[in-house]
C-alpha cells in the first residue's frame, strides 16, 4: 500500500467515530503523521531522481577533504547509529594523537623539504583489518637503494650539503621509527629516484 492510501483509511477511520475513542485518535494520528512524512520523502526522491536523470543537473567538482566531510555526514546520522547501535568507524585507528601528529608532522615536513617548486606531498590512509596504513608520499628527488636501507638511522643524511641549508637535525626519521615501533607498528619506505618517495606508517588496529 501507499502512504496515501494509509493515510486516507485511516482519516476516515477517525472521521466515521475513531476520532471520540481516546484509546486510538492520538495513535491513528501519529500513524498519519508517519505515512505523510514517508509520501514527503517519497516525493523529494523522485523529484531528485528525475532531476538527474534529465540531465539537468551539473556537477561543481572542487577538493573535498574527505575524513572531515565524512565526520560530517556522521554527525548527522550519528542519533539514527545510536538507535540501532550501530559504531560510525570514520578512519579511526588506535593511537596517541599527540605523538602520532609528531610523525605525520616529521615525514610531511621532509617531504616538503627534499622536495622540487611546485611539487606535492599527499597523505593517503588505508585499513586492513589488521592494520591501518598511512602513507606521506612526495614528488621529491627520491632516494636511492644504499641510502634507502640508513636513513633512519641518528644522523644519517644524503646530500650533506642540502640537508645543512634545510636546518634539520637528522634526527627526525629515527624518531619517527621509534614513535611507530612504540605503537607496535612499522614504517618503510619506497622510493623512485626522479619520480619521489613513499614513507608507510602502519600501526595495528588494536
Ligand atoms: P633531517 O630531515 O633533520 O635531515 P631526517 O631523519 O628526518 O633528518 O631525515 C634523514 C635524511 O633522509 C634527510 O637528511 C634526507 O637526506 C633524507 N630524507 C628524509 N626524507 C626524505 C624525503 N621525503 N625525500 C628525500 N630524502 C629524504
């Protein structure tokens, strides 16, 4: 049955005597209430689909931060979640926040550091159900094999002369492997000379 037809049954219900019965008017209302909410949405719906489907509708693409847009949408349905219990899981993963901003902070700063003018940096996240991965990846000079196996070591650095103009200790990348280990995770790193590097934290979900 429709919600109209609800609707109108149950209005005649109330008009034929219900509406003096003070055991049902106040339920029969409230089931009207809900079927002309539901003719409501039904109707927004098809209205949004027509519109589409017209190809009337066009689209303003622009950069959606995605972890907080989602956050949004959790905000908004989060009572309905509550109701039936369900957990709203936006990117979470286990770990000290203050600590884990110190390593994004080390390896996105690296990578502006060691990077080409007008080059980029892009932080990107993934979740197995084991591990959640988060990956700094840069369009920098690379590093290349016998330098990739000590950069995390103290004090490691490649271009001595580069590094010295960029003022930074050498410090950072042994830090940020101790900080992961700490978590009872793991950071690699992948590299293509030219091309860029790529540091993977991963840390395990529990
Ligand atoms: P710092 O940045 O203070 O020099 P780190 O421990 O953070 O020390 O890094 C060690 C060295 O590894 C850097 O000096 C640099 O030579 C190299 N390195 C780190 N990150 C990158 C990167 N994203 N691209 C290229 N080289 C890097």
């Amino acid at each position: 049955r429709t919600p109209l037809t609800s609707i109108i049954a149950f209005v005649e219900t109330l008009e034929d005597g219900a509406i003096d019965d003070p055991e049902n008017n106040r339920r029969f209302l409230g089931v009207i209430r809900r079927n002309a909410e539901r003719m409501h949405t039904l109707i927004s719906d098809l209205l949004e689909l027509s519109l589409i489907e017209s190809g009337n509708i066009s689209l303003e693409k622009v950069q959606v931060r995605l972890a907080s847009m989602v956050a949004d949408v959790f905000d908004t349905l989060s009572a309905k979640a509550a109701e039936r219990q369900i957990n709203l899981r936006n990117l979470v993963l286990p770990a000290d926040p203050g600590r884990l901003e110190q390593m994004l902070t080390n390896l996105v700063d690296n990578g502006i550091k060691f990077n080409k003018t007008g080059g980029f940096v892009e932080v990107s996240f993934k979740k197995t159900p084991a591990r959640g991965i988060i990956c700094v990846a840069d369009s920098g000079d690379g590093i290349t094999g016998e330098h990739l196996d000590r950069i995390f070591e103290r004090f490691y650095r490649l271009d001595r002369g580069r590094t010295r103009q960029e003022g930074g200790t050498g410090l950072g990348l042994a830090i940020v492997k101790h900080l992961a280990r700490l978590h009872g995770g793991e950071i690699s790193v992948s590299s293509e000379l030219g091309k860029g590097t790529v540091f993977s934290i991963e840390l395990p979900n529990e």
